[in-house]
C-alpha cells in the first residue's frame, strides 16, 4: 500500500494497479489540485475543496464515487461511511467518516473536521482502526492538540495529520507535542504493509504535500 497526500484534505492510496482518492480537489478549489486517474473517489463533505471527481478521471478511466454514509465494497475494499456534522470554512455541513479496509490494513479517514459532532453511537461502531487519517488546521479543521486527541481516541497503531504539512508550523509543533513525537519533516510517500504495523501504538508520520 502506498500512501500519498496531494494537499488540503486530498490523498492518494494505491495498492497494485487499484487506486483511490479521498477528497480530491476541484478544478475550483482554494488550492492547485493533482490529477491523476483513480478507480473510486471517496468524498467526505460536498466542497470545491473536496469534491474533485474531474480531476481523479483520466481517459477512459471513471471512478466509482462514494459521497455518503452507508456500506459498499468495490474491488474487495470495504468501505462503511458514517454520518457526522462538521463546520467548514465556518459554515456547518453534512460530513461523512470512512473506514475502509484493503489489504488486511484497517484506514479511517476523518475527512475535514472542525466542530466535529459525531454520536457515541456511531463512534462505538466504528471497529478497531490500523490508521487514522485526521486534518490539523487549515480552513474549518482542528487544532493540532485537538486533532491529536481525537486521533489517539481510535487508539490507532500510526497517524497521519493532513493540512498541516508545511504550511502551519505550529499546528504541527502542537501535534506532535501533543502525540509525544519529534518527528520532524516529511516523506513523499508511505509505504506500509500489515507486517509494517504490527508493532506500532500511535506513531505519527508526516506526508509532505505532492502535486
């Protein structure tokens, strides 16, 4: 599995030839989006931010889209979205939290959090997760003490803080204090597989943003 993060709340997974996009962003984003062709987009709130499908499509290649709760599998990954709110840029909206699952690894992808309102109800069904994918300042998300805190509450063995890489040093100063980590910098990519995990208990790993 190889993981890659393309700016704002956009990621990037592949494992072999099969490849998603999480909150892609739009041709009419706040930020210049990666394009690249994907076989499903996961989107978690409806954004110029976060909704570029256009530029996960390449050629002949149209993704299968997810942008709501609910339970799906394509391609053998299981995805389970779960309904939340959230505030956006200061306004509130509908937002939805992914859990997915390929290759034996467990992801939840918490999308773009900021008022982060999400049941006791539904939190407790969300199942024991390998990664947690959470934003950390930037427009809307949380704080990086905060955002800490709502990544170790998944009890997750690595984490990986988006919007922050590079831009706000002392989000990611606060997080890290926070997670108990001198990780500094960045890679371009990880590389993971469940064998890779295995002993891990909340480690942080830093994306550098890649267009």
């Amino acid at each position: 599995m190889i993981i890659t993060y393309h700016g704002l709340s956009a990621v990037r997974i592949q494992q072999g030839d099969f490849t998603i996009a999480l909150n892609p962003i739009s041709k009419e984003g706040s930020e210049k989006a990666s394009t690249f062709g994907s076989d499903l987009v996961i989107v978690s709130t409806d954004n110029p931010d976060t909704n570029g499908v256009e530029n996960a499509t390449r050629g002949d290649k149209v993704p299968f889209v997810i942008d709501g709760p609910g339970e799906y599998e394509v391609k053998e990954v299981m995805i389970k979205g779960f309904p939340s709110r959230t505030s956006y840029g200061g306004v509130e909206k509908l937002h939805t939290v992914y859990r997915l699952v390929m290759d034996d690894i467990s992801i939840l992808f918490l999308g773009v959090v900021g008022d982060f309102v999400m049941s006791p109800e539904i939190k407790g069904e969300i199942d024991t997760v390998d990664i947690v994918i959470v934003p950390a300042g930037g427009n809307g998300a949380l704080g990086g003490k905060d955002a800490c805190k709502l990544a170790m509450s998944f009890e997750p063995k690595i984490i990986i803080p988006i919007l922050t890489t590079g831009s706000d040093k002392k989000i990611v100063t606060e997080f890290m204090r926070e997670a108990g980590s001198d990780a500094t910098g960045g890679e371009e990519k990880l590389v993971l597989k469940r064998k890779d995990i295995a002993d891990k208990n909340g480690e942080v790993m830093l994306l550098k943003a890649v267009n």
